[in-house]
C-alpha cells in the first residue's frame, strides 16, 4: 500500500449523547451569544417552539419557514427576521434542509450555528450549501457555512418515520460509498466510511422493526456523523452528480433519489476500483450494487425511478446534463453509459 495523502478535519464541536440537546443553552453561552433564532421547518415548528422555550431568555425567536433545497428567497426572510429580532447565532433543528438554512445564512454573514440534526442525512458537518435561485440550484462551498457546533441527540430521531430513516440513512451510506474512490480520500475518511456503512447495516433492519428502539437509534446517527463527516472532506463523484441532476432538474425527492441511484451508481463504479469497494461487499455481501441493492429492498427502501413520475426523455435529458462537465469519478463516463445505468435504475432492476 502507498500512502500519499492531504488531511483537513474542519473545526466543530460535535457532542453526541441521548438527551444531550437539554444542554444547547449552554452551547449558546460557550459561543458567547445570548440571542438565539430557532430555525425549523413547518412541519417541526412545535419542536422550534419547545427548544426556544427551553433557551428562555436566550432565545430571541423562531423562523419556521425551512424548506427542500435552500431557496433564496426563504433565507432572506429568514435573514430579515434574525436582523429584526437581533439575533447573534442560529439554532438548526431539524434535517438537511433546516441545516442548510442555517448555512446559507452563516455564508452571508457568518453567524454562529448551532445545529440539532434529526435525519441522517449529515449537512451540519460538511462546508457544504446547496441553493436554488430560479429554479437553478448551485453549490458552494467554504468555512463560514460550517457549523460551529453540532448536537447529536439520538432521542430526537425516536419519531423520525420509518420510510424516513431508511431513505435518510442510504443517503448517507451514498456519503460513505463514494467516500471510498474519492481522489482526495484518506485514511481517516476511508476509517470512518467504513464504519459509518456498518453503524447503518446493523441499525437500520431493527429500525425498521422497532422505530423506538434507543440503542439502534443511537447508532444510526452515530453513523450520519461519520458519514457527513466524510463527505464533508472528499470531493463528489458520479453518484452525488447525478442525484443532485435529478433533484435539481427534475425535483425528486432527496433522499429517496439516492436511495435508488445507490446501488446502481456503486455497481457501475465497483467495475473500475473493485479493491476499493471491497469494505461495501465485506459489509453487504454480494458484489457491491446487488449487496446495496438487497440490503436497500429488505429495509423497504423504494428501488425505481419511474415511481418518481420520471419519463424515458426525462432520462435522456439527466444522461447528458449529468455528463455535461466533466468530474472525478474512477470508471469513464460517457452519455450512453449513464443514460443506461438510469434506465436501470428506472426500471428498479437488480444491478449485476
Ligand atoms: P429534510 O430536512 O427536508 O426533512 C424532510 C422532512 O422531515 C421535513 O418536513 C422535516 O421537518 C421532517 N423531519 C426531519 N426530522 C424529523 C424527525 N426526526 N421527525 C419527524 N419529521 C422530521 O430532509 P433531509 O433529507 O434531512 O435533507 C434534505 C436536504 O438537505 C436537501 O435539500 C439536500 O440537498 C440537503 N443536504 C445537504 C447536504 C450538504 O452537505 N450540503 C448533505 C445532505 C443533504
């Protein structure tokens, strides 16, 4: 084995433990504010609530208008509010698209984040901002969107849904998978990409059983850490590209694309580097697509394109906006490759 590699954790405070969100008042005074915006979105704006009630008098308010794929527009209201209110540091609550909320709002005006993640889906630990302006999403990246200190409370997933949590968590295992190839890969992500794919295996079939179980819970999101993290360190290759192609263009939910895409995105690629997707075959047996994709079927996750209203000219127009810049990725690609690789994973086939 040669090693020949660069390594830059980025600097977050990450405190992990059931319960452990009680204590975020004392988060807001390590960071010195004292008048916190509680970011939700609708749909958890009683948590935002209960969350700013428990900051008491550190907490200025609450904006409950996060919403998919960080639109401009909402992070100016948003920004108009924490300006209105005097806010001096966000509170996230909630999953990627709050989180996300957040960062766009640190990337104007590096106001300290505090995030609370309930899916797995990892944003809070990635210098990373997805954004959509008329209808166009972009992505930046750099160090004032990184948080600057995440709680992981394995109690705040208890009620995430089932359907949910297995979507969630393939999308991180995706995080992970590509991880593995990435040309800026280290041993450390290598370490926790592993792990983080392990933690999910064995948490997300008792999830799926029992929904409240703490110890499976715990190690699900334990598993979104290391997984975030990894993608927050390594650059993205076809899987990513192609699923923020679909959800960019076409509007298909987020995680469940990546659910789908997984399998056949890892299989294709398992081709070029079979040695470094040996950690995926070693964990989900199989060759690495039909591991994934076996594993994905028995936690119930949706396996088909087509049961997002996707058309075959719709697949034709993915396969060449998807190839239309060129990125690292380990196998070649070309637009009859993927235009194939998305029939498949259109179809819901099993990968060879
Ligand atoms: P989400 O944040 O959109 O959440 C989906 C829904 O579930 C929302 O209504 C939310 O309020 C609700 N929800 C969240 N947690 C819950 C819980 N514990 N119980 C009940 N309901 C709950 O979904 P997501 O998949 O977490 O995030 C998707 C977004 O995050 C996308 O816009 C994606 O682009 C972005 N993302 C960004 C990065 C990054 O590094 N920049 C990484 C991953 C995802």
């Amino acid at each position: 084995m040669t090693l020949d590699f660069s390594y830059q954790p980025h600097p977050i405070r990450v405190v992990f433990a059931s319960g452990a969100s009680a204590g975020v008042a004392q988060w807001v005074e390590t960071l010195g504010c004292r008048r916190a915006l509680v970011l939700t979105t609708p749909q958890q704006a009683a948590d935002g609530e209960a969350l700013a009630a428990r900051l008491g008098t550190l907490a200025v308010g609450t904006f409950a208008g996060a919403t998919m794929h960080t639109p401009v527009e909402v992070t100016e209201r948003a920004l108009l509010r924490a300006a209105e209110l005097k806010a001096d540091c966000v509170v996230s609550l909630g999953g990627g698209s709050t989180t996300g909320l957040g960062k766009a709002m640190a990337y104007r005006t590096d106001i300290p984040q505090i995030v609370i993640p309930t899916t797995y889906a990892g944003s809070e630990v990635t210098p990373i901002l997805g954004q959509t302006e008329n209808g166009i999403k972009t992505t930046v990246r750099g160090e004032k969107i990184v948080p600057e200190v995440v709680i992981y409370d394995p109690e705040l997933t208890l009620g995430l849904p089932v359907a949910m949590s297995v979507t969630s968590g393939l999308n991180a295992i995706a995080h992970a998978a590509e991880g593995l190839y990435a040309p800026d890969r280290n041993p450390i992500t290598t370490m926790m990409a592993v792990e983080g794919m392990r933690a999910f295996f064995e948490a997300l079939p008792v999830i799926v059983k029992a929904p409240r179980d703490v110890e499976a819970r715990e190690k699900a999101l334990y598993g979104a850490w290391l997984c975030g993290t990894v993608l927050g360190q390594i650059t993205m290759s076809l899987h990513h590209k192609i699923c923020h192609t679909l959800g960019g263009s076409f509007d298909t939910p987020h995680a469940e694309t990546h659910a789908v895409m997984l399998p056949h995105t890892i299989g294709f690629n398992a081709a070029a580097v079979p040695q470094l997707l040996a950690p995926i075959t070693d964990i989900f047996g199989g060759t690495p697509g039909q591991g994934l994709y076996d594993f994905a079927k028995s936690v119930g996750s949706p396996l088909a394109l087509r049961d997002f209203g996707l058309s075959q000219s719709d697949l034709d127009r993915a396969a060449e906006i998807a190839t239309r810049n060129p990125y690292a990725n380990p196998r070649p690609i070309d637009g009859t490759s993927i235009r194939a690789l998305l029939q498949d994973a259109w179809s819901g086939d099993r990968p060879p």
